[in-house]
C-alpha cells in the first residue's frame, strides 16, 4: 500500500502555482510520521512550516534559535530521505491557464489548482509504474487549506467510483491539517523548496533534497499551456457535437487520466 501525502505553495507574487506530493509505502511512512515528530517534539516545535520555518517570530517555532531550527531541518530531510520512494511537483501558470479555458470549464473541470493536481497524480502514476508499484492501491491526504482542495477530492471521488483496473488503485483520501500530518508537512517542504527555486533561482530548502538517484527521486512536471488549450478546445467540440444530437459534453469521470 502507498501513502500519497499533497500541499502547494505559492510565491508572494506572479502567477506561479507549485502543487507537490510525498510518495511512500505506507510501513516506512508510519514511521517517518513517528520520527518527524520525536525531532519536533524534541525541538520544542508545533508543526514545520517551511514558510515560516526561519520567522523567528513564528508561534509554532516558540522563539527557538537559528541554530536549532537549522539542526531541526537537516534530521527532519534525513529521515524524510530514509523513508519515502519519491517527491513529484507540478507548475501551473495561473494567468496563463485561466486565459486558455474559460469560467465555465474550470468550475466543471479543474481550477488551476485542481489542474495542477491532476497533472501531479499522473506524474505519480507514470513513477509507480515504472517502480512496478501501480497496482499497489494508494492513500491520498490532500492538506486543507485551499479553497479548492474539494475539487479535487471530486476527482478522486469520480476515480474510485469508476473501480477501473487501470490507472492508480484509489483506497483512502480525504483532507488533513498540516500541524497532525508530516506527510503533508513534508510535501509543504518540497512545495515550497520548488516554489522558491523556480520563482528565484535558487532555494535553501529545494538544495537540501539532493539528487539522489533511485528511490529518492524528485520528479517535475513543467507548466505547458497547450495541456487546457487542448482539453478546452475537445470539451467544446464535445458539446458542439450534443447541440446536433451527438453524445453530450465530457463527464468528469471522463476527465480523470490516472
């Protein structure tokens, strides 16, 4: 069985949206989630928030030094590395998206950040089954904080229903807290660590993963506008095709390619 743990991250301004996972099996995952927060515990820290991970005014840190949340961060990417098989990211160009469908296609079919999460578990998809690990079924926990965080759940939703034997194994999903989840505290640190590099060229956080080869992988999949141009322009000809009494527009199972 596979742990899919998801968060995102957006710089303060520009249209960048960075949607990120961390993938393991789930024994090894119990145990990062254990160990993720012996070191908080440890550190006399809440929860880790890589935005607010060096605000020394941030109230989850309660004032620990520089020092020690350099300490913190270094053993909590040490574990993370020893535990989980990958990360993956995707990029949405936010304005650039929003100007190639329209209102009425990203409320049916995808927000930027829905968009951003289909293309994320079809880059995980395409990993597992190259680790032949995609009959595994997988647990999906999306952190809540977004405003459209149950879109995608709508997603998930129409997979499971569809109990196809292609494409990933849906079991559990739902939305999680950062502060009780370090799996989505630790896909907060990819998110953000991607993020940063791609918004200033470089990243304190984004250096820290390394690249390591085989099990500790991190993937991206790049921002390509023609994607919603193509899905926009065939759910058009689909209901162009309904007004002269051809089948309908694209249903939302229909939408789901992972």
């Amino acid at each position: 069985m596979i742990d899919i743990g998801i968060d995102e991250s957006k710089p303060s301004s520009g249209p960048l949206l960075v949607v990120s996972a961390i993938v393991g099996k789930t024994s090894p995952m119990r145990k990062l989630d254990a160990e993720w927060k012996a070191e908080l515990a440890k550190a006399g820290v809440d929860y880790f928030h890589a935005k607010e991970h060096w605000n020394l005014r941030s109230k989850a840190y309660h004032g620990i030094s520089r020092d020690d949340r350099e300490t913190l961060l270094n053993r909590l990417v040490l574990h993370l590395h020893h535990r989980f098989l990958f990360g993956a990211s995707s990029m949405i160009d936010e304005a650039e998206y929003r100007d190639a469908t329209t209102q009425r296609f990203r409320s049916q079919y995808g927000s930027p950040y829905a968009w951003g999460f289909q293309a994320l578990m079809l880059t995980i998809l395409v990993e597992l089954t190259k680790q032949r690990r995609a009959n595994q079924p997988v647990n999906i926990l999306i952190e809540d904080g977004h405003v459209n965080a149950q879109q995608a759940l709508g997603f998930i939703a129409a997979k499971k229903k569809l109990n196809s034997t292609k494409g990933l194994r849906v079991g559990s999903y739902g939305l999680g807290g950062k502060k009780d989840n370090p799996i989505i505290q630790a896909a907060d640190l990819l998110a953000f660590g991607v993020c940063e590099f791609h918004t200033k060229g470089e990243s304190d956080f984004a250096s820290r993963f390394g690249t390591g080869k085989g099990r500790n992988r991190f993937i991206e999949y790049p921002w390509d506008r023609s994607s919603p141009d193509a899905a926009s322009a065939d759910i058009l000809r689909h209901r162009d095709l309904r007004r002269f009494g051809s089948p309908g527009a694209v249903p939302r199972d229909k939408m789901v390619v992972w």
